[in-house]
C-alpha cells in the first residue's frame, strides 16, 4: 500500500515537473524543472526495482544530459523573455492538437487497462540489471543506440555552431 502511494505520489510530481519544465520562459528555471522530472522517474523505478535504470536516470539524464543543456544555453546566452517571444500562435496551435492526441492516447490505454483483470505479472529475473539491460542494448537495440549517439552529436555541434555564428 505505501509503494501505490509513493508511486502515485511521484508520478504526479515528474508530470507537474514536467508541465513546469515546458511552460517556464525562462530556460534555465526550465532545465531545472526537468531535472525535478528526472530525479522523480528514477524513484519511480526504484520503487520497481530496476535499481541499475535509476541510476542511469540520474548520473545520465539527471547529471550528463541536463548539464549539458545548461551549457547550451550559457554559450546561447538567451535572455530571459527571448524563448517567449519566438513563440507564435501558430506554433501554439500545433502544440495544442499534439497534446490533444497525445490525450487521446493515454485515454485509450487507460480505458484498454480498465479491462484488465487480476495483478500484472511479477518482473523477470534480473530485470533492470546492467547485464540484462547492456544485452539487450547491444543486440536487439544496437542500431537505435548508434542512431541516438548520432543524433546527440549532431546536437551537440549545432550547438557549437550556433553559438559560433553570435560571437563573430
């Protein structure tokens, strides 16, 4: 009973933190909320055991990746209102019909849920372990692991270019 608790508990601050993360103007204050999310959704797996997952969620995402895009934004150097006013409404609406069928989705797997009966069944052995998880990464996984390698890299010098092209 205090594992659904805390879970609900969690849950519900990695979606506020996420929302938060979004709605911000400015970019810094967002990151930060993200980092929230980040840190949420690794309690979310350690109250599901995957301990190995958590602690990728924060060393990687939580430490490496959103450090990272604090940088960016340092080498940037958005101001504050700058993110706001490039903004427009056209992209606003985009936005809201994306969220809508995102809705609509999660709508449909919770009605779908609601048909079930009985508890899930228990994890397997060794799930969320380094070996099982680094086994399936390098063999059923190899190719979208190098695929988001690249696009990190790709990230990471169109950064590098942008922040180029203000300073001369």
């Amino acid at each position: 009973m205090a594992e659904q608790i805390f879970f609900y508990f969690f849950a519900a601050l990695s979606i506020v933190s996420a929302f938060l993360a979004v709605t911000r103007k400015n970019p810094v204050v967002s990151v930060v909320w993200l980092i929230s999310c980040m840190f949420s959704l690794a309690v979310i797996y350690v109250i599901l055991s995957a301990f190995f997952l958590a602690a990728v969620q924060v060393i990687v995402y939580a430490g490496a990746i959103l450090m990272l895009f604090v940088f960016v934004i340092m080498m940037l150097n958005l101001k504050t209102g700058m993110v706001g006013q490039l903004r427009n409404l056209g992209l606003k609406f985009v936005g809201l019909i994306a969220a809508l069928l995102i809705l609509r989705q999660f709508y449909s797997a919770i009605k779908g849920a609601g048909a079930m009966t009985g508890l899930p069944p228990r994890a397997a052995a060794g799930f969320g372990e380094a070996a099982a998880v680094g086994k399936l990464l390098y063999s059923q996984y190899i190719y979208p692991l190098e695929l988001m390698a690249v696009l990190l890299l790709v990230a990471i010098v169109g950064a590098l270019v942008l922040a180029g092209k203000e300073q001369s």
